[in-house]
C-alpha cells in the first residue's frame, strides 16, 4: 500500500489526501503507514473514515501535528475534532450544509458547547444517512427533501428500500422546517452562479497554469535557477492566476452575500 500511494504521488506535483475506508475498500491502512506516506512532501493529509477515534490521536503523533486529519465519519466527526482532527467529509452536509459548516467552526474555535448542540441535532442524519451503502439513502434524502429531481442512481446501487425510507424519513422532520429557506437559498446561489462565465474563468486558468509550467521547465533546464529568476520569469503567469482568484474571491463574496 506504501508502495501503491508513494507510485501516484510521485507522478504529479498536486498536494495528495489520502482515504482509508477499510468498510469499503477490505483494507485498512495504519497509522504507521500514513507516517510513513507522510514524509513524502506532496502528501498532507488523510480522510480517516473508519470511525475509530483513537486512530485521530495515533495518525497526529506519528505523522506530525501539520499532517491535515479529516473525518470520514458523521457521528463521530465532532469527537475527531476535539481529539485534533482539522474537519470532516461529510456526507450529512448534503443535506444540512449550514449546520455542518458552524459545527466546525465551533470547533476548530474551541466552542465545544455550541458544536455539541449543532450535532446533537445532526445525529439522527448522521446515523440514518448510513442505514444502506452511502450514498442510497442521502440521494433518497435529497430528492424527499425536493432539492434534485430523482432518487435513482447508477447500478449496481438502486433506489434505497422501502423499510430504510420510513427511518431517513424520521430523521428528516427537522429539516422539513428549515426547507423552505434551503430551497430559497440555493435559488439564490444557482442565479448568481448562471451568470458566471465558468468556460472563460476555466479558460484563463488553464492559461495561466500553462504559462507557469512552462516558465518552471525553463527553470529547470537553466543553469541560473535562483529565486530572482523565478520571480521574473513567473510574472506573467503570476499576474494571470492573481486576476482569475479575484474573480472567483468577488463570486464567493457575492454567493455569501446571498
């Protein structure tokens, strides 16, 4: 597995986030293993989804306190935050993003209390949205919920079972009453992002990025590769990726505004 992970990472030069969801894949991969992943610089992080808390502190000691450590597991997510873990990936924040997203920040601020109350009433989602393989019973969820337009999925998964449904849709009681301004809010962010131009943000991006890697390769093969020559000869495409994380900071700020 060692082997497998450092082979990818040494194809690109992209920052790599390791996943371990033994449920899934039959393997697990151990908190040894991730420090030793660790030390390869492009790899800075872990989705650990086994739900096994004592692997937050174990991957923290061994792979250093820098080393980025992620939930995989609703119902346990906030406890693998207080024990150092920086968020989770979460399968509930389709549904109820806001909420999953203040839980956090409670979290990552020390405010143990008000994430507690956040999550409490999450539990029932955490734990119904797993009632059948991920992601059957969220899809079934959000099309209950009126957000998508169908509950059907790519076989081999199907439509999530009728005894699965009466229980997500206990769960989901709550949230029918905050729907209406779920609903409201997507409208909202789905009208500003209509009017972005993303095949010409993508564009300059590609752009930029192209400019960049050719300037690193020019680098690479000079005899003259000093920080003031990188300065100078990335500049360009400098300017070039400055333009474009404006634009897409001004369309957040127009989407929060929201």
């Amino acid at each position: 597995m060692f082997q497998h992970f450092k082979a990818i990472a040494e194809c690109t030069d992209l920052p790599q986030l390791l996943y371990n969801v033994p449920g899934r894949t039959g393997s697990d991969m151990k908190p040894e293993t991730v420090a030793r992943l660790s030390q390869i610089e492009n790899i800075v992080g872990i989705k650990e989804a086994t739900g096994d808390l004592t692997r937050i502190t174990a991957i923290k000691e061994l792979a250093g306190k820098d080393f980025i450590v992620l939930s995989g597991d609703d119902a346990t997510g906030l406890e693998a935050m207080k024990l150092g873990a920086e968020g989770v990936i979460s399968v509930t924040n389709n549904l109820a993003a806001k909420d999953m997203a203040a839980m956090c920040r409670y979290a990552l601020a020390g405010d143990f209390a008000k994430a507690e109350e956040i999550n409490a009433r999450l539990m029932p989602l955490h734990q119904d949205l797993f009632i059948e393989s991920n992601p059957i019973p969220v899809k079934w969820a959000a099309y209950r919920l009126g957000l998508i337009k169908t509950p059907h999925l790519r076989l081999p998964l199907t439509v999530l079972s009728e005894s699965a449904q009466v229980k997500v849709e206990e769960a989901l009681k709550e949230f029918e009453k905050m729907l209406p301004a779920i609903k409201e809010k997507m409208k909202q962010i789905q009208d500003v992002f209509s009017k972005v131009d993303t095949k010409a943000m993508t564009s300059k991006l590609n752009q930029a990025v192209s400019i960049m890697k050719k300037k690193m390769q020019e680098l690479k093969n000079s005899s003259e590769n000093n920080e003031i020559k990188i300065k100078v000869t990335n500049a360009d495409a400098i300017k070039q990726i400055k333009q474009v994380r404006k634009e897409i900071e001004a369309l957040n700020k127009e989407t929060r505004a929201r």
